[in-house]
C-alpha cells in the first residue's frame, strides 16, 4: 500500500499504521482484537451492530471502531472503562430480544454472538419484557433462517447486494418489527448465497442440510480443495469419525477470497447416495457379482496382459476423469501406455480434435485467479460463467464493479449481476466467426501485425460491427487485458479454431489469455498424459484415438476411471460402445443400473473427498487435498488399487517419488516458455461443422454434483430438469 | 435487473408519467430515490393499499431489485402493503396527545367502529392505523390524522361528528 504511516496509540502503545483505514481494520493487522458483529472486511460498513465502540481521546462518546478513521495522534483505548462500558451495554440491548436457545442452536459452540456474551454480557438480564418473535422464511434447500436469533447486522444484506450482486433478501418492517426476509415467497438462488451463512454472526441463517446434526466442536477440520470445477477453491472439511457433516470455506486470496460456491459446499452430499459401490464387482456367469480384491484385480490384469500383446488400434480405450487427482491420472497414464494401449483421453466433453497438435502442452490461465480483478479489459468467449466457475465470475464482477471494460461474445444470454458493455448474442454457429471479426478489429490498427497469410483469412470476413470494433479497441487501450474462454468454447464443434482465433488476438492486443477446463484437474490430465498425443511431461508420443474416435467404435476392452457416461458430452455414443464392447471396466465411486448391466469388472473408488491427493487448478497452482485426513477404511486407497493392478500386469513399479515437485518444476519452467502457436492451420479451419445443443448445468458438472440431494432441490437444478424434459 | 419475476404487471401511463416526474428529481443513476414517490402515486391508485405485484411493477419500471422497493414499502407507515379500508385515520399517541387524553380517544373509536387498532371496519369504509409517530402538531394535542388532513384539539364530540361523516360516505 502507497498511502503514508500515521503514528496512533492503542491501548499506550504506538503504532504506524496507514492513513486512511478504519480503526478496526488497523487492529486487526495488529492482531489487537475489537468484538464486531456488523462488521465484515469483504463487505461496506453499516455501523449498525454498535459492538465495536472504543474510547477515543477527545471525544465525549465511545466511537464504532469500524466507522472511525485513523488520524495522525488518534489515541485509542480498546479496553478502557468506558469503552467496555459502551460494549456491555450494546450486548445487553441485542440480548433484550435474542433467545437463550444456545443449546439448540446450531451456531453454538461457533457463535459470535455466544462468545461476546461470554465476556461482555451480564449473568442475567435485567429485562422481563417479552422477547420478539419472527416467522421464518423459506430460503430454500440450503439455507435454514431461525429469524428470531437475528441481531439485524445486515451482513447478508450487504452480502447480496455487494458481493453476488442479486440483493434477495432486504430489511423489512422497522423498529422493533424490523427482520431480514425476502418479503414474498423466494428462495435465494444465487450460487454464491450458501456464503451468508458463514458470515451471518448468530444462529439466523444456517446450514440446512447439516441443520441439528452435529455439535460443531465435535467436528474436525480437514484442508481440502474442491474437485468441482478448475478454480480449485479451497476449503475445509467438517468431519465427525469417518463421515463429513459439513464444508465451509478456507481463505485464499489468490483463489477464492473467504467463499466458496454452493457447489463446493454441498455437493459432498452426494457421496453418501444409495448406490454407493463398495465391493469390487465381477461378471461370472452372465451375472455381475461381488467379489475379493484379489479376485477383481486378478480378472483384470489377466485381461490387460491378454491384449497387451496384440497390436490392435481398436484393443483398448481408457478413459478418465478430468477430475481424478494427479498420482491417480499419472498411474492410470502409465499402467495403459506401459502396456503399450495409446488410446487414453481424459476430454470426454469435447468434440472438436483437430488441433490437438496445437495443443499447448497443458491448458493455463497466463494470471491468477485473483489477477482477474485488476484487469481493465476481459472479454470472455463461449461461457456461461457463473455456472461453470461462480468463483470466476466473482472476480470478473469486482473488476467490473471497479470500471473494467467486460464484453462478452456468448451462444447464449445470461444474467449477470455487473455492468457489461458489449454481450455480442451470436449462434453456435457464429461464435468463431464474431471472434474472428474482432480479431479482424484488432488488426486494423495493432502493433503486432498478424503474418499475411493470417490477413488473408481475415480479409475473406466480413466487415465488423460497432460492437466488435469496441471490444478491440478496449482489450488495445487497456494494458490490463484478459480474455477468457469457456466451456462452451471446449464443447464447441469449431474449438481449435476459436482457440487459434484466441491465441492470435491475444498477441495482436497483447492480452492475457485464460482457458476454463472441465472438471478439477485438466491440467493434470495433460502433465500425466492422459492425453492420446502426448505422455506425461509433455513428451510426443505415437498417437492414440481421442475420446469422441474412442466412444463411437466397439473395443476388446474399454476402460472408465471415475467416469460414468452421464458425464460425456456424446453419453448415447459411449453407451453404445460399452454394450458393443467384449469387456468393459468401470473404476467408480457408485454403480448405475446401466452399468450394472453391462460393465464386466467394476472397482469401487474413493471419491476426492475420501482420499488425499493434488490438483493443478486453471492457473497451474498445485494444491494438496486432504492431506491429513486419516479415515480408517479397509478398501485400499485409489492409489493403491492402480499400483496393484500395476503389480499384478507384471510391470516394473513407478516411482512417484517427488512426483508432485517434477510436475511443479516443470510447470514453472514451461508455463512461460510454450509460446502459443500463431497459426491456423488448414484443417481446422475446413472442421466439419456439426453443431449440437450444448449448455452448462450448475449441477450436473460430474457424478457426485449429481447425487447431492440438497443441490437437485435448488432452483437451477430443478429448472435443468424441466428443460430436459 | 428485478428479480425474475416472470410476469410483471404494466403500470398505467399516468402513473408511469407520475413516477418519472419523480426519477428526473434526482441524479441519473440513482432512480431509487424515486421509490417513495413512486409508490405514493401507485398506492393512491389503488384505494390506499399496495399490493406485491405493484410494488414488482414499480421495481421493473426503476429497473431495481424488488426487495429494495419492499424495504422502503415496509419502512414507512405511510405505505399500506395488506388491503385497507378506504378512509385512514391515524390517532396520535405520543407523548403530548397522551398526556392531553389521546387514549381516551383511542378506545372510544375503538368501541363505536367495533375494531381494533390496525383493523378495518367490516363495511371497508375506515381503517384504523395502528400506529402513528408524533406529527409535530403538539399545541393542537390531542389530534389524529383523517385521509392525511390535521384535525387538531380532538374532544369526543368532534370525533363522532367526523366518523359521522365518513360513516355516510358511499
């Protein structure tokens, strides 16, 4: 921070603090503690809570922390007479109305409110009026309100309003009738909202699904990150014995602030579905059965050596999840290439391969998450982004809150809660093309010049719009400028051309450039070579068949690691190859009729929040998850499972020593050296076009999203499903 | 940017010119100023009451949320957001029109329209407020509001001569 230091005294002790802060913010730096309520650095200041009053020299009254500026020889006193005096006479009145329910309340143990009364409230009260009461409001299937608890502190009011950017709810009535409510009938459907209930101070606004299930001091807390989407949120797990009761945020100011999405807080649910597979399963006799590990693993290795010798292009397709940690993709990758079976891919939601030669050797955001903020310029190609990333998005309203220029060239519209200057509404068809016309914009009057055979390409467009010249002009003027593109663009059937078009606008407007992936750790996928063209540390490799050249051909053995075919893009397809195929494996968390029906061996596996691992979130950042989780189970781990199955097709054992730091080495030293390729080559650009309806589902994203009871109640997954129908 | 209401009812264009009449009042861009003056001219609309839909319809046309016109429609005891009689009539009972007799007052129209504090009369022709702030008249203690008017220095004949009147009104 550039502003000047000013001396002030806390409590007799000097201190330099910048100028122009409140005072509650300087303490907190400090470490020196003042109690709050209202208060919240994410949010505006309401100085509503009246808890935070200190004595101030100078000043006849106690003054709220939180709404009073430093200024140069402000001398402070946080726990002086009359300033704990102010404090306890704030508590006593939010205690005239707030219920002694402590011991239901699910907020007790963690209560802002319980802790300051503790030190700041009276034995008893003095009061024996009757307390207020409120009804209730139903937010929905995520957010328990108790109404009466409520100290009025506006936080998530001004959660609402400021940070989703959708005001729902609002303060109703006034004076001793006032409460928090969304006055008609609504839910609160914003899929940042689950956030309100960490910041909500006392026991109103709670978390449903966990609602009376637990003590929270009974709970352990376990770091994790989210295996739900490519921004990697981290966030902590809430586990009693072996079970997880609830997931609330980790702070990471690179990724995601203090929130997480609803995603990211409530799909875990899913994990405890009924058709949880936790035995090994085998076909024998026509009929799938249980069976030992031994057994299963026996079946399967003998399969794999069976055809490991039989050099047939068809023999064998192995899929993954793009969301499998990065020791499982690097086991996976190697027990198939080991073997000598080429076909592996990971991009079961992509259609279009024709550039994968072109690929960069892993998918990169050039900034941070949290860089997105400062950006002046960002336009964002084929998403709809608050519902494949609502972290993304998050930033991307900041920086828009703070004057940046957001433009966006979508096949579909919509909403979004900030200003956006141009949203260019074009046709699956026409998304490269209205790229492309601003790439033709841009050249006009850029300093790196496209190559002439690239101009030549442009020249046969035609003419840009108003639009398309704006959105040039904005990403040149500014040199903080972003361009973002989404899973719509992956999904696209023109998308190694939408990423040429991107990668050449990025150098002629000298723009950073970012690509959303599907699942948590695509990155991986392609360090670990779960890709048909390339193997791990992207090493060139004799080329395989790619997902979609995988899904619509019949095999000897097809293979599924964490994959059902509700999660590819062409599920009729895959079906059909599963059921055309002589053997089928499915490495699952759960067991569908489908595949009961059809899949030969079938292993259970641990879902990401049952094992430890890492993921390569959008920007390359490796994050650990679960490390110090200890769940005594007998199934062995995800990890443990490959290096049996390693062992028993006769392989020499990897080492994944170090892996993780290899991977991290390698990242730092290519992140900025894989040059993108300014180039469109011939066959991308004469791609047959075979357009399919494709949109994003907030909660459909992979095959715990889709179990999570608490999420398929929630609006947009409830108007997923009318669409479908 | 009004919260998804699917359908939102179309204000009157003489309301609508009532309102922006009000939005050009204040700075561009901060049209919510304009709530309070937009609903004055939807409830007198609407025989003195709003109704959620109105008040939608006020959002859409400002182009604000809906919950920021509920809260100013809430706030104030000048909105009415539950069906009301046709006549208001609002007792002061703070402080100075206490100590001049306003209870008094209070239970006497209580018992002649046989309702309560907050309630309309069955026939719909008044409404008793249920509760009004000191309307700066204390020199004419105690007083009551009758459809926004100031009738000061209330005697228990002057009330009957006055619920008289709106009792023969049609």
């Amino acid at each position: 921070m550039s502003e000047p230091k000013i001396t002030i005294t806390i409590d007799d002790q000097e201190y330099k603090v910048n100028s122009g802060q409140m005072l509650i913010e300087a303490t907190d730096q400090l470490g020196i503690h003042i109690p709050r309520f209202c208060y919240h650095e994410k949010l505006s200041i309401a100085a509503n809570c009246r808890m935070c009053l200190v004595e101030v020299e100078n000043s006849t009254n106690a003054l709220p922390a939180c709404a009073t500026e430093v200024s140069e020889g402000m001398v402070v006193k946080t726990t002086s007479e009359s300033a704990e005096l102010a404090q306890q006479a704030t508590m006593e009145f939010l205690l005239i109305n707030h219920p002694l329910d402590c011991p239901i309340c699910d907020q007790g143990g963690e209560c802002e409110l319980q802790d300051l009364a503790y030190s700041h409230g009276r034995n008893e009260s003095r009061f024996e009026v009757k307390k207020r009461t409120l009804p209730d409001d139903n937010l929905g299937p995520l957010i328990s309100t108790d109404m009466t608890r409520c100290i009025l502190c506006t936080r998530c009011v001004r959660f609402g309003t400021e940070i989703a950017g959708l005001p729902e709810l609002g303060t109703i009535g006034r004076g001793e009738s006032s409460t928090i409510s969304t006055f008609v009938e609504k839910t609160v459907d914003h899929e940042l909202s689950g956030n309100m209930i960490d910041i909500c101070p006392v026991g109103a606004l709670n978390n449903k699904p966990y609602r009376y299930t637990d003590r929270t001091w009974e709970l352990d807390q376990i770091e994790s990150v989210s295996p739900h989407d490519c921004v990697g949120s981290n966030m902590f797990l809430h586990v009693k014995g072996d079970k997880i009761k609830r997931i609330v945020p980790k702070a990471n100011p690179e990724i995601n602030e203090v929130w997480i999405s609803d995603r990211d807080r409530f799909a875990f649910d899913g994990i405890y579905s009924d058709d949880r597979l936790t035995v090994p399963m085998l076909r024998k006799n026509g009929v799938l059965e249980e069976a030992t590990w031994e057994e299963a693993i026996d079946a399967f290795s003998k399969v794999l050596i069976t055809l490991q010798n039989k050099k047939s292009k068809n023999g064998v397709a192995a899929l993954i999840s793009s969301s499998t940690a990065l020791n499982e993709q690097y086991l996976y990758a190697y027990l198939m290439r080991s073997l000598g079976f080429n076909n592996i891919d990971h991009r079961i939601r992509q259609i279009d391969f024709t550039g994968d030669s072109l690929d960069p050797i892993f998918p990169n955001f050039d900034i941070k998450p949290h860089q997105i903020e400062n950006m002046k310029s960002i336009l964002i190609i084929g998403s709809d982004l608050r519902k494949e990333t609502p972290l993304i998005a998050h930033w991307v309203k900041k920086a828009a809150d703070q004057g940046a220029s957001v433009n966006f060239i979508n096949q579909e519209y919509s909403e979004y809660y900030f200003p956006i200057d141009n949203f260019i509404l074009s046709g699956q068809e026409a998304l490269a093309e209205n790229l492309a016309l601003v790439l033709k914009a841009s050249n006009d009057d850029a300093v790196n010049k496209l190559p002439s055979h690239i101009e030549d390409v442009l020249n046969a467009l035609p003419t840009p719009s108003l639009s398309h010249y704006q959105i040039a002009k904005s990403l040149a003027n500014h040199e903080q400028s972003f361009l973002l593109s989404g899973l719509l663009c992956h999904s696209h059937s023109e998308y190694a051309l939408i990423r040429s078009y991107l990668n050449l606008l990025s150098y002629v407007s000298n723009s950073s450039f970012g690509e959303l992936t599907h699942g948590a750790n695509a990155t991986g996928a392609y360090l670990t070579g779960c890709i048909p063209h390339r193997k791990a540390f992207g090493e060139s490799h004799e080329l395989g068949l790619n997902a979609l050249e995988m899904c619509t051909k019949n095999h000897q053995l097809i293979v599924l690691y964490g994959i059902e075919p509700e999660d590819c893009l062409y599920q009729e397809k895959l079906n059909q190859s599963i059921v055309g195929s002589q053997t089928t494996v499915q490495f699952s968390p759960f067991i569908t009729p489908f595949m009961k029906e059809n899949a030969d061996i079938m292993f259970p596996l641990k879902t990401p929040y049952e094992s430890k691992g890492a993921f390569i979130n959008a920007s390359g950042m490796i994050q650990d998850f679960n490390l110090q989780l200890d769940l005594a189970k007998d199934n062995p781990s995800n990890q443990e499972l490959l290096l049996q199955i390693i062992e028993g097709s006769k392989l020499p054992m990897p080492s994944l020593d170090n892996l993780k730091e290899k991977i991290k080495k390698f990242i730092d030293e290519t992140k900025n050296t894989h040059n993108r390729l300014l180039e469109i080559p011939e066959k991308v650009l004469k791609t047959t076009k075979n357009y399919s309806s494709v949109s994003s589902h907030l909660y459909d994203v992979d095959s715990i999203t889709r179990r999570s009871r608490p999420l398929q109640q929630t609006k947009d997954a409830l108007s997923q499903f009318s669409e479908d129908q | 940017m009004s919260t998804e209401n699917t359908e939102t009812m179309e204000l009157t264009e003489t309301i609508k010119e009532k309102i922006d009449t009000w939005v050009a009042k204040f700075p561009v861009g901060k049209q919510r100023s304009a709530i309070i003056g937009s609903l004055h001219a939807v409830q007198e609309h609407n025989q003195g009451y709003l109704t959620p839909e109105l008040m939608d319809a006020v959002a859409d046309y400002l182009d604000l949320p809906c919950i920021y016109v509920y809260e100013v429609a809430t706030f104030y005891s000048m909105f009415q957001t539950e069906p009301v009689g046709y006549n208001e009539i609002a007792i002061c009972t703070n402080i100075s029109c206490m100590l001049s007799g306003s209870d008094e007052i209070v239970h006497h129209v209580e018992d002649r329209l046989n309702i309560k504090l907050g309630e309309t009369t069955k026939d719909g022709k008044i409404f008793l407020k249920k509760e009004e702030e000191c309307l700066a008249a204390c020199t004419g203690a105690p007083m009551m509001m009758v459809n926004h008017q100031y009738i000061e220095n209330l005697n228990i004949e002057k009330v009957n001569e006055i619920l008289d009147k709106l009792g023969q009104q049609k």
